[in-house]
C-alpha cells in the first residue's frame, strides 16, 4: 500500500503512539515487581511467572490470530486489539493477589500479542524495504520512550500513590491513543486485494512451513527472545537487594537506560538500510554479551548497576532493530499478518519459557536477594551467541530472492 511520504511518516507515528502503550504495558510491570509483591504478598522469587502469564496469553492469541487477522481491514483489527489491552491493563489496578494479577496480565496478553503483530503488518505493507530500517527504528523507539518517560513515570507513581495507579494511568492513556489510531488511521486493506478478495482464504498455513525462510526466521525470533527474557523479568530485583541499588533511584536508571536505547534504536535504523541486518546486528549481540557476562554472570560484576543496565539497553536497540527490520521483509503481503501472528506468538511463547524457566533456576534468599544469576546469565549468553548465525542465513536468502528476476 504506497502513501505519500508525509502521510506515510504519520503512520509510522501513530503506529509507534500504539506501540509505546503496548510496550509500556509490559514493561512497567517488571521494575514493579518489588512493590506489589511486597504489597500482595508474592515472592520475589516468582515474579517471572507475572511475565510468564501475559506472554503466554500472547503466545496463543498470536496463534489464533494467525487464522483470521488476515481477512480484516489492519485499521479495526489493531483498535480491536488496543481495546482488549487497555481492559486487562486496567484490570491490574484491581487485583488482590497473584491469581488474580495472573489473571488481569493474561486478558492484556491475550490481547496486547495481536496488537504487536498488527502494527508490524501495517509499517510492512505501508513502508518500501529500502525505507523500512529507519521506519522500524522509529516504532521500535517506542520501547525507549517508554523506558525513558514511562516505567519512571510509574515508579514514581507506584511509590507516591500507590502500585496500582500506574495501571490505570496507561489504560486511561491507551483509550485515547487507541480511538486515535481508529480515527486517523486510513484504511488498511491492500493485503486483501493482494489476495483477491476479502471472502478468499488466508494462505494456507502450510505454505508458510514449507518456506525455509519462514521456519528459520521463527526460529531466531524463539532464541532472541527467549534469551532476553531469562534474565530481564528479574533485573529489577535483582540489582535492588543483590546489588544494594537504592529504590528510589531506580526510575533514575530506567530513565538513562531508555535514553541510550532510543540513540540505538535511531542509530541503528539507517545502518540497518545501509549495511543490512546481519553486520548491525551481531554488533549488538557482541555488546550484549559484554553486559550480561559482566554484569550477571562474574560476581562481583565487573560493572557498576548503571553501566550494566545502559550497556544492556544500547545493545538490545541495536539487535532488537535488526532483528525486526529482517523479518519483516520474509513473507509476501498476502501472508504478512498470518506470519506475523505466528512470529508474535512465538515471540511471547519464548518469553514465556524464558521467564518460567529463569523462576525454576533462582532460590530467593533471607533480605529477598536471589541466588542462581549466573546461571541464569549463562543461559541468556548461550541461546544469544545462536543469533548472528540466524541472521546471516535469512539475510543471505531474502537478498537472493530479492535480486532474482521477477517470474515471466
């Protein structure tokens, strides 16, 4: 679908305005651990399985979605989705224990998975490859304002008024931005004309398996998130009373880590569209190897809470920027919203197992400090040495098939 270059810039906009929400709702609940879990009795020990629960919803709404988002104009599928979210985000605010937070999480997840899948779809179908670095450097800028604005912005809030006004402060926000997505959005129908018409099947999900491309891109997406999420449900806690980091500072360190993300994730944008994935990328798995060695894995850390934290930021923008721009040039319009719900699904589902499987592996100690970071660390650095082999494979195919002469 070609726009405009000004109309296709306020897409990217508003598609990130979406993003910050959806991301914002996961990641305040992380550095938030401590103090609902103080608050509601839940030990520190298991907060991974918060994350756990809203991933895991996301794993198979994503499969779900992988049936139908196709057949829907994109424009009232993501306000579909932003709703649900905002719904089990506000359900947050009320709950009395870990089922019942467990439960709001799972409603959010179950919700905010499809809304991911479906703004990548639309910053795919709306912005040309040579462009799309860049674009997806922009959405994927959401994280850091989140991180730089946000998960301050909610601590700050969770320590004055209370754990539960930073759920209800992002439903409130995700209503408006999500009624203006509605609103301001145009329609989003070229991937049914590409396929024929809006009664026409989606491709068969077969067809996607038998794409080499498609499975190998499945594959890094489950050992890129999977080895962030080992680690990066416990992070909070652990610098809080592993390390001494004072509590009142940590909004402090979220707020320096999400600035230097977003110079990464509008660093690494361009590079991507001017060397490719591959070259950008394995630069930022090298970089995060460095934190995670340093900063969980060798006791004492080689590093101070600050530099491991902001090392641990800049690196993820650049991989994480990479990551998405390459996957998002793999399948064809018509397929685009099936394998992106797939690939959501999976994304969530690894994080699920990361952050379930980083509970099994830590021990919470007398004082809340946990044992068994290093492990835990280890288990992150194995599965993301695995990336830039992945990365080279599936940049390697999607420019030869690029470069091949159109059919006929």
């Amino acid at each position: 679908m070609a726009l405009p270059e000004a109309r296709e810039r306020a897409v990217v906009l508003l598609i990130a305005a979406v993003q910050f929400i959806n991301i914002l709702d996961f990641v305040m609940v992380m550095p938030m651990g401590p103090d609902f879990a103080t608050a509601l009795g839940i030990p520190a020990s298991r907060l991974g399985l918060i994350g756990g629960s809203y991933t895991a919803a996301a794993a198979i709404s994503g499969l779900l979605g992988s049936f139908f988002l196709d057949r829907f104009d994109r424009r009232q599928a993501l306000g579909a989705a932003m709703l649900g979210l905002v719904a089990g985000t506000a359900l947050g605010g009320f709950a009395t224990g870990l089922p019942s937070l467990m439960a709001a999480r799972i409603v959010a997840g179950f919700f905010g998975g499809p809304a991911t899948s479906i703004a990548f779809s639309i910053i795919a179908d709306v912005v040309p490859p040579q462009r799309r670095g860049s674009a997806m450097g922009k959405v994927m800028g959401a994280f850091s304002i989140a991180s730089v604005l946000g998960v301050p912005a909610g601590l700050e809030l969770a320590r004055h008024l209370g754990w539960r006004a930073p759920f209800l402060a992002v439903a409130g926000l995700g209503l408006v931005i999500a009624a203006a997505g509605v609103f301001f959005l145009p329609p989003m129908r070229g991937h049914l004309a590409a396929a024929g018409s809006v009664r026409k099947e989606p491709v068969p999900l077969r067809h996607l398996i038998a794409q080499r491309n498609v499975l190998l891109s499945w594959a890094m997406t489950f050992v890129v998130m999977a080895g962030g999420f080992v680690l990066i449900p416990n992070i909070s806690a652990y610098v809080q009373y592993n390390l001494g980091y004072p509590r009142a500072h940590l909004g402090l360190l979220y707020l320096s880590g999400g600035v230097v993300s977003f110079i990464a994730t509008q660093t690494a944008g361009p590079l991507v569209d001017r060397f490719g994935s591959f070259r950008v990328g394995t630069f930022g798995t090298l970089l995060l190897l460095v934190a995670v060695g340093g900063g969980f894995v060798i006791a004492p850390p080689l590093f101070p809470v600050v530099g491991i934290f902001v090392g641990m930021m800049f690196s993820l923008g650049f991989r994480n920027v990479a990551y998405n721009t390459l996957t998002s040039k793999v399948p064809r319009l018509d397929e685009r919203a099936r394998f992106m719900s797939i690939q959501s699904a999976i994304q969530h589902g690894a994080s699920a197992a990361g952050a379930v499987g980083s509970s099994l592996m830590l021990t919470e100690l007398p004082g809340g400090a946990l044992q068994g970071m290093a492990r835990v660390g280890l288990a992150s650095i194995g599965l993301t040495l695995l990336l830039p082999l992945f990365l080279f494979t599936v940049e390697s195919s999607v420019r030869g098939r690029e470069a091949a002469p159109a059919p006929g």
